[in-house]
C-alpha cells in the first residue's frame, strides 16, 4: 500500500483523560478513535493489529479442539431470568423492542451457548465439546478506564467447554491455561497466572495478569515460588505453598478462565445421558481473553519513547519503504525506480509492505512515523545505498542496521 493513497494523518499530541503512554500512542497513530465514553472506533492499522492478534487466538483455540461459532448480541430477558441474572447482573445493558419484548445486550453467553449446545450433545458420546466465539460484547461499566482497558463495548474471545465428569473438566482447564500462555507470548506478553475468586461454584478461578501500573488488579506474588493471588482473595501476606512473604503488584488482567460445573446446565436444562443410561446434567467450563483490552495493554507495555514496539507477528505492516532524497533529480529519479522495484517484489512475494511515497511530508515527519505505529522492518533506500544496489534495514526493536541485497530482503525469515 501507497501512504499517500492511505490517507495516514498522525498526530502530534493528544489529550487523553490519563496519563496513558499505551493509549496515547493508539489515537496518535490513529489506530482507533474515541467516539464517546468507553465506546471506540478501530480504524485501519488498529483493525490490522486486532485481526492479527485474532487470528493468534484463532490458532491456539483450534489446536484445543475450539469450534468457531458466532452468537447472537441481542438475547432474550426469559433466558436470564432462567439462570437470575436478569436481575443480579448489574452490567447487563437491557433494551426494549418497540413492540414490547425486551433483550440483554450480549455481556457473556453462558445463557445462549447452554441452550445451543443441546443441539450437539445427547449422549456420553457427544462429549467433550467445545465452542468459542470472538465477538463484541456490551457491559453497562459504571467507569469506562484507560481507552481499551475498560469500555462499554469491547472485543472478547469467549470459550465454553462442556464435559460429562469432573476430571475432564480439570483436563480440559489445563490445556487452555496453557494455550492462553502461547496466545500471550505470541503477543510479546508474559502474564502471571493467578488465582482468583471462583464464584460460588469453584473454589478458585485463574486470572491472566500483566504486571502494569496501568492495570486496575493488585495482585500478590512470591519472588521464591512464582504463586500468585488476586488480592481481592487474599487472607494473610505469606506464601500459602511456600510459606515466603508476598509482594503486592499493579497489574491488568488480559484473560480469565472458570468452571461452572452444572451451574448453567441446571438451570437451562443441558443433560446428556450416561454410559448406563442416566440422565446427567453437562459440566461445563469458561474460558474469556479480553481482544481490545489485550491491544491496550500490549500497547502499553510494548513501546518506547517513540511510539509502539510490537512482535512481528501483530505489527500492523512488516515492512517500510523510505526513499531518502538527495534534491539531484538523477539520482532522485533511480532512488524512485529503486524503491518502485523493492516495493513491487515484496508485493508479489505476498510481503505486507507499505511504501511511504508521500509527497508533502518530511523525512523526519517519516521516521517519526514509523516508529510510531511500530511498523516492523524500516527499509531506507538512499544514495548511498543505491551505490551498493543494497537497502538499509532496521527492526524497531533493535538499533542494529543491515545493508541487505534485495533477494536477501525476500528471504528474510519469519
Ligand atoms: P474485570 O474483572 O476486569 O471487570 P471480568 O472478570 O468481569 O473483568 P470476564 O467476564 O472474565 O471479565 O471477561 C473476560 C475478559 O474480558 C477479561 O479478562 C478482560 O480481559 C476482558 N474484559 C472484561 N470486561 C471488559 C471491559 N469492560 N472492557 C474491556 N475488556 C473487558
Ligand atoms: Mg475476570
């Protein structure tokens, strides 16, 4: 993509209601927009990053088993009256249709997906099963924070799992605690396992936590054992494994996973029978990561004095064409050709490469951008290194050049 055909407009400077870096990178580079309180706009190289970091969620749910589906935001009041939420769940946005029936705006889905899956499951044989879904979700929050972090309408991957006895709950559990480790750490991010309330159902439920002085959560940890405990859930300062005293810490949390055992299979009426034929009700498990929260906290952690600094596997761009001008039309004009010829075989190598060919905007102005949106691979085409037939290669990660030929360029691996 040409930059002057993208229209790309940073911005200097930004007032945001905090003293936000993460936050103020994002609507500087234009990645997305406030619209109003705890309600955002994703624009293009902030939807290129989200649909990356889908796509790494994608991945890692399939490779458990995860069925895609996509449900519906709009739910009717009679399925959260059968489970009491209707009433109890304070969040839960309630809307009126003009002729009278009234829904909940989608803010989890334990009430449709239970009722769904009867559609899949009928004996011990149809189990386990598990569905997911990356969908927008609506909650009533009383204080929309820090851009991403806490909105009113948010990105979730939300995964259920249904199972006919206990111990392939706790199976199943451990496999998507550690394929949420990969999704983070694909993401550049190493959260914190920590325990935390398990409602009434469990006794704990495990909590994904980014250490950030920007997160809401504290969290305590041991420094000798690495245990670590929401506060909200805390009795006393010691380690309850190693008896080593806790530390307090900042931290956001990126993902959360329960089990609910027969909670919502009770009350909406999922059983499937046994194998001597009894009728059991499901057991069933819930598995959020918070998509835009996970964009703001990644922003956060990952960058610098100048701007984002992502993996390359979410960067919005791998690559960045500069063409450096010397105002010697000869040699202007085989930098041009040069560039033109590093851009075209990137784009038939199926390379997301972007060619800042804008006319009215400054090198520094250029540069500056880059780093900014964190696009990964900063390719300078200049006279000096048109001498050489050669690009200069920079990773925004490291100040390290490299002088590469353009097939080196082409097989730079992944
Ligand atoms: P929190 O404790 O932060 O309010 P929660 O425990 O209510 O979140 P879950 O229902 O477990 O959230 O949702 C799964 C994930 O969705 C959370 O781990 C978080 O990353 C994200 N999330 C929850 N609420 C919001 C929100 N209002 N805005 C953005 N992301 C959210
Ligand atoms: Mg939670």
């Amino acid at each position: 993509m040409r930059l002057s055909e993208l229209k790309i407009k940073t911005k200097k400077r930004v007032e945001t209601e905090e003293d936000d870096r993460g936050l103020s990178y994002l609507l500087r580079a234009n990645f997305i927009e406030k619209l109003t309180s705890g309600v955002y706009n994703y624009l293009p190289f902030g939807l290129r990053v989200i649909r990356k970091i889908e796509k790494i969620v994608r991945e890692e749910m399939e490779r458990i088993g995860g069925q895609e589906i996509l449900m519906a935001a709009l739910h009717p009041k009679s399925l959260w009256e059968q489970t009491n939420r209707w009433e109890t769940f304070d969040a839960l946005f309630k809307v009126q249709s003009r002729y009278g029936q009234w829904y909940g705006l989608g803010p989890t889905h334990e009430e449709v997906v239970t009722p769904l899956a009867k559609n899949f499951i009928f004996s011990y044989r149809d189990l386990p099963l598990y569905l997911y879904q990356i969908q927008t979700k609506f909650r009533d929050e009383p204080r929309p924070k820090g851009g991403l972090m806490r909105t009113r309408e948010f990105l979730m991957k939300d995964l259920y799992s249904f199972h006919k006895d206990e111990k392939d709950v706790d199976l199943y559990y451990e496999k998507v605690k550690r394929a949420y480790l990969k999704v983070y750490k694909r993401c550049g991010l190493k959260p914190i396992v920590t325990e935390a309330s398990g409602g009434t159902f469990s006794k704990f439920s495990h909590e994904f936590q980014v250490l950030t002085d920007k997160g809401e959560d504290t969290i305590f940890l041991c420094s000798n054992c690495g245990f670590s405990r929401n506060k909200e859930i805390m009795k006393n300062g010691k380690c309850p494994l190693c008896g080593e005293k806790l530390e307090s810490y900042q931290a956001a949390e990126v993902g959360n996973i329960f089990k609910l055992k027969d909670k919502y299979s009770r009350a909406l009426d999922l059983k499937y029978i046994d194998e001597r034929g009894e009728e059991k009700y499901v057991l069933m498990g819930c598995y959020g990561i918070g998509i835009s929260r996970l964009l703001s906290i990644i922003s956060e952690v990952l960058s610098d004095e100048k701007g984002l600094v992502f993996p390359e596997e979410i960067a919005p761009y791998r690559y960045i064409i500069l063409p450096l001008y010397t105002r010697k039309q000869e040699i202007d004009k085989k930098i041009t050709e040069f560039s033109e010829e590093v851009y075209r075989l990137l784009a038939d190598n199926q390379q997301e490469v972007l060619f800042d060919d804008r006319k009215d905007v400054s090198i520094g102005e250029k540069f500056n951008d880059v780093d900014l949106m964190g696009i990964f691979y900063r390719l300078v085409i200049s006279e000096k290194t048109l001498s050489k037939k050669r690009i200069e290669v920079k990773k925004r990660n490291s100040p390290n050049l490299k002088y590469l030929s353009k097939n080196e360029l082409v097989n730079l691996k992944k």
